[in-house]
C-alpha cells in the first residue's frame, strides 16, 4: 500500500477518542476503530521507582508480548484487518516487531511471514514459531498487497505513543510529568511523543499548561569496545545533533542494574540507563516518567551481558533429589 493509501486507510478505520468509564482498560480506550486486534495491550502499571527525584515507570514489559511494540502490531493488525487483507508481510528490521506480528495475526487469523535478523533472541524465534508464521528467507516470495510499509508502521507507531501519553495523563489524574524519559528513542519517537502531549493541552483533556520535556536516552559504548565502535559514534552524534538527547555510558547503565536489582527492580538495561540519567543529570526535571520499553524477562541475555553472569543455576538439588539434565 502507499503511504497515500494509508493514511486514508488510518482516517477511515481509526478514530481517536477521550476514554469513558464503559471503553476497556487497553489502549483501545483511546482509539476506535472498525475492526479491533488486541490481546489487551496497554494499561500498563505506572508506579513509583525511585523517591528522590521522583521517578514513575510506566512498565511496557506489562504488555502480553513484554513490548511496547505490542500497541503497534495491535494498530497494524487491526488495519489490516479492517482493509481485509488475507495475509500480513513484515521484512523490517526489528526483531521484538516482527514476533508481536506473528502473534497478533495468529489471534486476527492471517496467515504472516516475517524476517529476523542474524543476531535475533531465542524468544523471538519461538514466539514465531508458535504463532505459526513463515520465517522469511532469502528466495521466499513476498505478497505485495500484504506487505507492511514504512509509512504505515511510522503511523501505526505514532498512534500507540499516543495511547503510551493517554494512559500516562489519565493515571495522573490528567495531569502530566516534567519530563519524560524514553530509552532508544529516535527523533521520530520524540515527535510523536510531542505531538501526542500538544494534543491533549489543545484539547483540554489535562489540567497542566505545559507538556513534558521528553528526552532520549541511549547507552553508550565504552570507548575500548571495538566491536561497538559504530554504537558509541552513533549515540555520541545524535547527543551533539540535540538537546533531547541523553547518553549514558554501560558503566553506569551497569551499576544502575544492579542497584535496582538489589532492591527488588529487574529492569531492562534501557530502563537502568533511565534511571542512572534520571539520577545524576541536574536538568531532569521532577515529577520525571520513565518508559520501561520491555521486560526483563526478554532482556535476559542482554542483562546477563551487562551484569557478567554465565551460567544460571538450573539444576539445584530439591529435597535431596537432583533435577533432571
């Protein structure tokens, strides 16, 4: 579909909406549409972290895939749904994005190929597995009229950081942060951010004057990590390129980790890199909201990277007996 087309296609099927007591605790509270995919994502807990300053983590690892970017395939899959597509096609560069896929047009019943990368987590392998979608390879023909633009995954994505800044001012009691923290984020992502928080003060859905100064945060390399010379440049430039941007070196996001997990928190490391630049800058202004894009339980092997652990230990005698190899 062209861009054109998709934009039509999100005016016709997706309408947003200010929630009422009768509309479902999900995302969906805040969008209508003809044809609704979702396995009851969004009203994702947010609660307090850390006192001083104050942090809130708005905890996507809630979602049923453990993402954000469970909103998005939600928001995909019910416009395709509503468009009568027969089949879903996503050969993009994410990952976590391609496994939500997989799983959210399982429940819709389109049949779904998908790609993943070379370096993709064993989670996502299963889940799309399971779900029953085709893993795209090289050779592996395409639907044309199933596969999933750029343009409409960037506007599937703006509506779900809509329903991330909803959810986010209605559990406020409609009011809005100082700042918020988004870890990975691109310029894109600030922007819709942005555009979401503008929307609700033009149309006086809050009780604050002001939106929230949303900042980036990445995690930068440290400097004799050659294998992640490219990552380092990269988080270094976007920083000089904008003032919305933080970077935080993995010393830190590491000691964060493990502070947190100390007293109970199990973060993804984006998330401890939230909490380190929520905790050390100066110009993070409090009441601060922190989006925890993933579970750690998905993270798993990028935590154990971080904190330095090997080896997990499964096999733990139980009542003097051993449990099976």
């Amino acid at each position: 579909m062209t861009s054109a087309a998709i934009a039509s296609l999100l005016s016709a099927t997706l309408v947003v909406q200010r929630p009422t007591e009768s509309l479902p605790a999900s995302m969906w509270r805040y969008l209508s549409s003809a044809a609704v995919v979702s396995l009851g994502e969004g009203n994702t807990p947010l609660q307090l972290i850390a006192p001083a300053p104050s942090v809130l983590l708005k905890d996507e690892g809630r979602n049923p895939g453990g993402s954000t970017l469970d909103r998005v395939a939600s928001v995909l899959t019910s416009i395709a749904k509503a468009a009568g597509q027969k089949h879903l096609t996503y050969a993009g560069e994410s990952d976590s994005l391609a496994a939500a896929l997989a799983v959210y047009a399982a429940h819709a019943g389109l049949p779904c190929a998908v790609s993943l990368s070379s370096d993709a987590d064993d989670l996502d392998h299963l889940r799309i597995s399971a779900a029953g979608a085709t893993l795209l390879e090289s050779g592996n023909s395409i639907h044309p009229e199933g596969a999933l633009s750029s343009e409409g995954i960037a506007l599937a994505a703006r509506l779900a950081a809509h329903t991330v800044a909803c959810e986010i001012a209605e559990q406020m009691q409609w009011k809005l942060p100082e700042t918020l923290l988004i870890p990975g984020a691109t310029p894109a992502e600030l922007l819709h951010f942005e555009q979401s928080f503008a929307f609700l003060l033009e149309h006086n859905w809050t009780t604050s004057v002001r939106a929230p100064r949303c900042l980036a945060v990445h995690i930068a390399p440290p400097p004799h990590a050659r294998a992640k010379a490219a990552a380092r440049i990269a988080a270094r430039a976007l920083q000089q390129l904008s003032d919305q941007v933080i970077v935080i070196e993995e010393d830190r996001v590491r000691e964060s980790l493990h502070h947190m997990a100390r007293v109970g928190w199990m973060l993804s490391p984006a998330a401890a890199a939230g909490i380190a630049a929520a905790q050390t800058l100066p110009a993070v202004a409090a009441p601060i909201v922190l989006i925890e894009p993933r579970s750690a339980l998905t993270a798993a092997r990028e935590i154990a990277q971080f904190l330095g652990i090997r080896r997990y230990p499964t096999r733990m005698p139980v009542g003097g007996i051993i449990s099976p190899q």
